[in-house]
C-alpha cells in the first residue's frame, strides 16, 4: 500500500511498517504521478512495479512484476 503526495518539492519513499509515504515532483495530471511512482519505485529501490489500484487516488495499491 502506498499514500503519494504529489507536487512536492523533491522526489522520496519512505517506508512505514507494511505502507509506503512517497512524494513525487510530478503533478497529477493525465498519468504523470502514475508513471514518476512506476519508475521512482525502479530506481531507488530496484522495483518493477504497476499501480494495481487506486490510478485516481493518493492510495494506491502496487503489485511488483
């Protein structure tokens, strides 16, 4: 489980118990936060992810591929 919050000054995950806090940059606009989470989870935490739940809200669900 994830909670983004989006339009922050810079990109970070931090994990708490079983759920994930992540701030991203990107705006929530037409899939951009989507898609900054998909490829932040990649980089910093070698993670290939897709968002399973949640594509229009701040919780989402992830499922690693």
């Amino acid at each position: 489980s994830v909670t983004v919050k989006p339009g922050a000054k810079e990109d970070k995950i931090v994990k708490e118990g079983s759920e994930y806090k992540v701030w991203l940059k990107a705006k929530p606009v037409d899939g951009k936060a989507n898609l900054a989470l998909v490829k932040l989870f990649k980089k910093e935490l070698s993670m290939r992810v897709r968002v399973k739940q949640g594509s229009t809200s701040k919780r989402k669900v992830l499922e690693c591929l």
